[in-house]
C-alpha cells in the first residue's frame, strides 16, 4: 500500500470508519495534522469513488475546510450543495443567560458533489 492510500485509510478510520456511524465520504479536516493539499487530494479522490464529498472540521479547523472548499471550487472539481453548522445553548455563568455555541461533538460541514 502506498504511502497515500495508506495515509487515506487512517484518516477514513479516524473519520469514523470504525462503525461511529460516520459517512463513509466524510474528511475530518484538522488545521494542525496533515497539509492542505493532502486534503484537497483526498476529497477528488472521495468525490470519484462516491461522487460527493462532506468536508467537516470542528472549530478552529474551519477555515481550512473552507480553503479547501475554495480551491475544488475554483478549478472546476466540484461545486458546494449544502453548509451546515451546528451550535448548542449554554447559559453564560456570568450574566446568567443563554448563549449559542459551537457544538463541540459535532462538526460543520460542507458537501460537495463532482
């Protein structure tokens, strides 16, 4: 197995391929583990074995989902059909209120189609 294939296959475990019930074309992107580009890669690769592609990221990863979202965009290799967000209500120990937030055990995700 090359180095690739098998990098992808630890991250399609880690993207709950495990029986976490996770999509089996979803990309857990972090902004700190792997480059950019191995997800760009890996999303063309997602989106011609299954023709769509969910990239999801938790919190600060967010921007790297969207600059990877950006670049398949931008040279043709799919187009976005759906952004979801998910937050939670907290109430604010200080002012005693609720506040929105990110959900911290889900993701936001975009999907993307070929």
């Amino acid at each position: 197995m090359s180095g690739d294939a098998a990098e992808a296959q630890r991250a399609r475990a880690a993207n709950g391929g495990g029986g976490g019930g996770g999509s089996s074309n979803r990309i857990q992107v972090s902004n700190t583990k792997k480059p950019l580009f191995f997800y760009v890669n890996l999303a063309k690769r997602y989106m011609q074995q299954h023709g769509e592609v969910e990239l999801s990221a938790p919190g600060m990863a967010i921007a790297t989902v969207v600059t990877v979202a950006e670049i398949l965009k931008n040279n043709g290799f799919a187009f976005e059909t759906r952004i979801t967000t998910s937050t939670v209500e907290i109430k604010d120990e200080m002012r005693g209120r609720p506040i929105q937030k990110a959900k911290g055990d889900s993701e936001d995700e975009d999907v993307f189609s070929s």
